[in-house]
C-alpha cells in the first residue's frame, strides 16, 4: 500500500469523518461553555514513554480537517524513536479547534506508535536473516488502514488488506472445499472465469498437505502454520524455490529468530495489531 496514494487518503479521510463524528456530536460543549470563539493557543505533543512514534501525518490530517487554519510544527517525525519528555510537534491556531482534535489525535497517535515499536523489535529481532516481518487481518475493525500503516513505519511488510486483494485458502476453506487440492482446483477455476490476476496463498497442517500443495503450479506463498522448528525446516526444504514461505501461529519476540533460521521468507503475527499496550502521549497546552 503507498499510504500517500489516493486510496489511501480517501481512507483516511473516512476514518476521520467517522471518527469526529463518533466523538463531537452536536457539538464539543465543554469548549464551546468555556473557550471564547476567537481564542488562540498553542500545544505540544509530549511523549511519556519510549518507542517508535508513528501517526505525524496522521495528526496533520486530523487538525487540517478539524481546521486548516491550524498549524503544526513537526519535530519528530514518524519512524523515529523517542524517549520520555521528548515533544514530537507544536499544534498552534484556534484553542476550540485544538481541543475538538485532541483525543483523535492522541488515541492514534499512541495505538499507531504502540503497533510501530513491536513491529520494530520483531524486525531487530529478524537481523541477519532473510526473514521479514508480516501483519494480518486481525485488526481493530474500522481503522484497519492506520494499523497496517503503524506496521509500516516501525519496518513491517503488510499483507493482504482485505478478503478483496489475495487469495488465502486457510484451514476452513480447506476443510468446506473437501481438500487442500479440492480448494486449489476450485480457486483457479474462478479466477479464470472470473478474469482476476490475485496471488494465491495456501495455509499447510502438515507435510503431507505441503506435498499436495506442490503438484500445483502458481502457488505464490504456502503457509506453513503451526509447525516446529523441525518440521519448519524439513517444509521449507521440501518446497526449495517452487514458491515462496511463511512461518506462523504463535511466533513471539523470543522465537521469532528461530523460525527465521529455518530459513522461512516471511513470519507473520497476528500480535504486531491484536495485542499491544498503548504508548503513554499527552498533548499539553503551553502557556505564556
């Protein structure tokens, strides 16, 4: 995904429209009780923890659609690691329109940043090996772009976005199509009625369904899931350069190398999305 695409923006966009609409209401009436129309301030984007920042141009979307008279001035920029009492941006202009963006801003900010430093200690994790890091669909629904986004910035490799962009043959689909070679057969004869051009990945239980998988041709990545560091290497060597490989199902930070050795092309975890706590930022507003 180019997260500077058109796509990409109108996606964006939506989550944002959604997302202030979620939250305002008819109206933000803490800051309408209180803060006169025409005042002005400035706040700063203070981090209380150490990671990988990521969702800048995030905030930056968010405040020019909350008000494009807001200006942000950019100290950290996204991808970059951070430390305890770093200030990642000013954000200066309307206090009404400062406070109306705030919580959007900080909720992204800090599960974006969160998804960025795990995605980055699997990729320092995976150094000196040819392996890299993938996310999944297990994604919060809704704002599935930023997550994968978040991915990005911290060294990640997506996967497929959605159910519209790949082909995965998982276990159930295997299972209701009668077979492994059942569901492949079936696969390729609907994209060939169909006209579509997507990869095809297969998910492999075990070594015989790895051996069924390789009679086929145009096989892009076979899912070798849940295996050991045994079978993983006999897998991998069984399959050579017919297709690339995935390792996955409960790979963590601390085995991650391991299945990595066994010479795998990809990992990928479910976890870099579903199982993160929050990078602790505060926008703060700054006096005087």
């Amino acid at each position: 995904m180019d997260y500077s695409s058109a796509s990409a923006f109108e996606e964006m966009n939506r989550i944002i429209d959604n997302a202030l609409r979620e939250d305002l209401g008819d109206g933000d009436h803490s800051s309408l009780s209180c803060i006169p129309e025409t005042a002005h301030g400035k706040a700063r984007l203070l981090v209380k923890d150490e990671g990988v920042l990521a969702g800048v141009a995030f905030a930056k979307a968010v405040f020019h659609k909350v008000d494009p008279e807001l200006k942000l001035d950019v100290i950290i920029d996204d991808g970059e690691e951070v430390s305890y009492g770093d200030e990642a941006f000013y954000v200066s202009g309307s206090s009404r329109s400062i406070l109306k963006a705030e919580r959007l801003v900080l909720n992204s900010m800090q599960r974006m940043s969160a998804i960025a430093t795990k995605t980055r200690k699997f990729v320092h994790a995976l150094e000196g090996t040819k392996t890299k890091i993938l996310d999944t669909r297990k994604t919060t629904p809704g704002i599935r772009l930023l997550e994968k986004w978040a991915v990005d910035i911290g060294g990640g490799v997506n996967h497929r976005f959605g159910l519209y962009d790949m082909i995965m043959l998982k276990d159930n689909h295997i299972d209701f199509a009668g077979g492994v070679e059942q569901a492949i057969k079936k696969t390729k004869k609907y994209l060939s009625e169909t006209g579509r051009d997507l990869k095809i990945i297969v998910e492999a239980r075990d070594l015989a369904e790895i051996k069924k998988i390789l009679k086929h041709d145009n096989i892009y990545r076979i899912l070798i899931d849940n295996f050991n560091y045994e079978d993983t290497r006999k897998a991998v060597k069984l399959i050579g350069d017919q297709c690339l490989t995935e390792s996955s199902g409960g790979i963590t930070l601390d085995t991650a190398k391991h299945y990595a050795d066994c010479g795998v092309d990809f990992i990928s975890s479910g976890s870099l999305t579903h199982s993160v706590y929050n990078l602790d930022l505060s926008l703060k507003a700054v006096h005087g």
